[in-house]
C-alpha cells in the first residue's frame, strides 16, 4: 500500500544526479531501476529527456520502475515533442507535427531551433533505429496529469478546465496517445491543444512586438512564462518568469486585463517545468516547483510528500 509519494523534478538526462537522488531517498538498486522504501512511490514530473549526457539510463531507471509500480511519470513538454518530431504532419506532406525536415523553408528558424533542442537526445538514441521509436512509443502511454486525489502532479501548470478537457477525450492514466488525440493537439483550432499546451508547457503571455525572451541557446520566445499560481502577487513583474539578465524586457508592462489568478485550494500540487534556480524551497503551502536547473549545473530536487495537506521546506531533499 503506498502511503507516500516522492515526486522529482525534471531530470533533463542527468542520471548520476538521479542515482545519487534515490540512493539518498533511501530507494536500493532493483533490476535497471531502484526499488522504493516500503510504502513509497517515486513520482517523475516529466523531461527526462534532452540537454544531459546519460539520457538513456534516465529512462532505463524511469521505465523500469513504472513497470514494476515503483513509479509514475507525467508527460513533460520535451516527450511530448519527441513524439511530434518524428510523426508526419497531416497538414503538411513531407513535414512531421513538430517542423523539422525544412531547414530552408518558410519555418526554417522554428525548424532550426527543434533540431538543435532535440539534437543530443537524437546522438544518444540513434536518429531513426529500433531503441528511438521504441522510446518515442512509451512517451506516447505517459498520461498528461495525476489526480491522485490528496496532491496533483502536472508538468507545468495544473488547470481543472484543460485536464478534464484532455480526460474526456480519453488521455489519461493508463491509456495511450493516439494518433487522432495526437493531430489534435497540434491543432491551434482545438481544445485539446489548448489544453495539453497548458499543462505541459504553462501559461504563456505575449510580449509586446519587437520584445523576446531569449533562451540559453540563443534562439528567441515572443511570449514570457506565467507563475500561474501566485495569488499574492499585485504586479506583473512578480509572476513573470524571465531567465536572469533579461528583466528589462519586462519593462513598461502592465499587469494583463484578462489574467486572474486565484488561491489553491484543495490538495497540494507539484509541478516542473520552470528552471528556478538558488536555494530550493516551495512556492507556497499548495504548490511546489520541482525544477531547479540540473540540465545548468543546479539541483536536483524531490518532495518527500507524506500526507500532509499542506507543503512545507522541510520536505525538499535534493543533491
């Protein structure tokens, strides 16, 4: 009977953080997994995958233990990406959902920075063999979001609306992406888009024309990452997520009409996603962000969730 879960950010293909992380959560090496302490479940937040150096022993440890119901794993923004890159788009002939074959067309800088961003999971995988449409397939039976009643887990942004949207139509725990959910969300002019972008990729305000949010690898975002979940906040600065260095593209900007924001109630939620850096420690006693940069040399942290209603710092565990 599990009585307690120990969620963990994003891993971003660092096993040797994650190894180091279980070892120190009292988990003991099991087959190519890690057996958990009796009563405990390991919970992924998703991105496994891209940017790190040991990307397929991260997910020989995530698959393994999924298997034997030592774990369970959201779907990060990265696996679901994945799965885009390789699978031909019904609109475009010759063209995969996730643009990537047409350096020189009318997509080539989009195109460009899908490449780069999946490039060394590509290397690592093999481009095209068995093991990487294998994987491709298994991201396709991780589920969007978990209810699991007393806490919710989602990669990027937990919204009621988007994860009963994505239920109803029949992704959930358990059941696998098909290729009609699959088309759909990529479709701009479906919910179900609107709903999987949401939760795997968070709320996304645009920026005035001209203004860009540029990424590590140089490659430019027009719109900035919302903190969806601070209620206390009164000005835009306080919720928008621009990486260090890059706050006066924020300049002159107003808090949006149309954005409310309201108090978590009801259980805990944990999600990913949004690169914090510093020392760990949870946003309030009904959210944590778990992501704290080890694909940039940060750490990599886990919640020891026993429970409790409300979170607390003296849960975070981290290396």
């Amino acid at each position: 009977m599990t009585n307690g879960y120990d969620v963990v950010g994003d891993v971003h293909g660092h096993a040797r953080p994650l190894e180091a992380l279980l070892h120190k959560l009292g988990y003991s090496p099991h087959g190519q997994g890690y057996r958990p302490p009796e009563g405990r479940q390991l919970i992924l937040l998703g991105d496994l995958i891209d940017r790190g150096p040991e990307q397929l022993r991260v997910l020989e440890i995530a698959r393994a233990m999924v298997d034997n119901g030592h774990a369970r794993c959201v779907m990060g923004n990265h696996e679901f990406n994945a799965i885009g890159y390789i699978t031909p788009s019904p609109w475009e002939p010759g063209e995969s959902l996730r643009v990537n074959r047409n350096p020189s067309g009318t997509n080539a800088e989009e195109c460009a920075k899908n490449k780069d961003q999946h490039a060394e999971f590509l290397k690592q995988v093999g481009e095209g063999s068995t093991a990487h449409l294998a994987w491709v397939k298994w991201f396709r039976s991780l589920p969007p979001a978990l209810d699991l009643g007393a806490l919710r887990v989602v990669h990027a942004c937990w919204d009621q609306e988007a994860v009963d949207t994505l239920a109803a139509a029949g992704w959930t725990e358990g059941a696998w992406l098909s290729d009609e959910l699959l088309n759909k969300a990529y479709d701009r002019n479906s919910r179900i888009q609107w709903a999987r972008e949401l939760l795997t990729c968070g709320l996304e305000i645009a920026l005035p024309a001209g203004r860009f949010i540029v990424d590590k690898a140089g490659h430019r975002h027009p719109d900035v990452r919302v903190a969806s979940w601070r209620h206390w906040a009164t000005e835009f600065h306080q919720i928008a997520l621009v990486p260090r260095g890059q706050e006066e593209t924020l300049k002159g900007m107003a808090w949006p009409t149309e954005l409310v924001i309201d108090e978590i109630r009801g259980s805990p939620i944990f999600v990913g996603h949004h690169w914090f850096s510093g020392h760990p420690a949870i946003e309030s006693p009904k959210l944590a962000c778990l992501d704290w940069s080890v694909a940039k040399g940060g750490k990599l942290v886990a919640y020891r969730w026993s429970g409790e209603a409300e979170l607390s710092n003296e849960r975070l565990v981290w290396v």
